[in-house]
C-alpha cells in the first residue's frame, strides 16, 4: 500500500488559500510555512475559484457526488457479477438434477 498522508481538513486548506490570497506571500513561503508543498496549495486555490464561480470545473460537492456515484455504481456491478454466478451455478445443479 502507497504511503500516503491523510488528506488536509478542508479548514487548513480554507487558510492557506486565505493567506496567500488577502495577504502579499507568495505561494512557496506559505508552503514552506505550513509544510505543504507549492503545488498542493495551488490546487487548493484552483479548487476555490472553481467553487467560488470563478473558474470553469466541478465543484468540491459535485467532486464528493461524482465519487459517491462512482462507488456505490462498482457496488452495484459486483452484486449483479455475484447474483450471475449464483443463478448459473443454481441453472447448472437444476440441470444434473433432471
């Protein structure tokens, strides 16, 4: 398994897109101030102006139903894979019954 971080509360990401959009910092020095990478803090931003309407792109809430949907669909794709397999193993042992 990757080692990966826990993602960031969304309130850290509110605030440091706060800090590097009201105040004159750049992106890297709040980076490096609140150990975060430049990239992930521009990404925070980008996903602000999308929220906000002022970028084209799906919103944080569109993001989370997208990811919803697209879960409980491979859910619902493994239920249907199970009962296939078990109505032809039921199809196959009716079948060397008779």
């Amino acid at each position: 398994m990757p080692n990966t971080k826990p993602p960031y509360p969304p309130e850290f990401k509110r605030e440091a897109v706060r800090l590097v959009k009201e105040g004159d910092r750049k992106i890297s020095a709040v980076a490096r101030e609140l150990g975060v990478t430049g990239e992930s803090i521009r990404n925070w931003i980008r996903q602000h102006e999308i929220d906000t309407g002022h970028r084209e792109g799906l919103s944080t809430s569109e993001r989370e139903e997208l990811k919803r949907l697209r879960r409980e669909t491979r859910i619902l794709k493994e239920e249907r894979d199970i009962l296939k397999k078990t109505a032809a193993f039921f199809a196959q042992e009716n079948n060397k019954h008779r």
